[in-house]
C-alpha cells in the first residue's frame, strides 16, 4: 500500500473517530412523558364540503380534530380543531 494511501484512511479513521466521540458525548434528547391516549373517531359531514369528515377524538386530553380526505391533491386536509375541556369550562362560566 502506498504511503498516500495510508496517511489517508489514518486521517479519514480519525475524523470518524471525532466524529463518534462528538456524537456519544454530545446533548441527548429527552422524551416527553405523556399518558398513553385512547382515542374514538366517528364519521360526518360538514356543509360546504363534498367529502366526508372524520372527527378524531382524543380521550386522556379531550381534544377533538376534524380531518377530511381530498382525493384530487391525495392529501389528509385538518379543517378544525377544538379543546373540549376549555369549552366545557367556558361554558360554565356562562350560566
């Protein structure tokens, strides 16, 4: 093997090496810790709209999304979103 050819692949070893080391000792990401959810989904429509509507609901935060399926850009489209539990506080506060 030729001299060049080995102070390389001695180089390349050590950059790699850097490499490893920057990455094993560097900042770890922390998971954030949440519950595991249940969620219930229910099918619908909304005026205005062709395609039907999927209402997706999260039961351990009590968040609802609507979703709807576009066949012509074959994209899952959110068309609203809404936190039960404020509007269920909200409500209150109006009686």
């Amino acid at each position: 093997m030729k001299r060049s050819s080995l102070r390389s692949l001695i180089i390349l070893n050590g950059c790699l090496l850097a490499a490893l080391v920057a990455v094993t000792f560097g900042p770890t990401a922390v998971a954030q810790l949440r519950p595991r959810s249940t969620y219930s989904m229910a099918a619908g429509t909304v005026n205005g709209i062709v395609q039907g509507v999927v209402y997706i609901n999260d039961e351990t935060t009590n968040e609802v999304v609507a979703l709807s399926w576009y066949e012509n850009q074959k994209r899952l489209v959110g068309l609203g979103y809404r936190n039960m539990s404020m509007d269920a506080a909200q409500a209150a506060q109006n009686r």
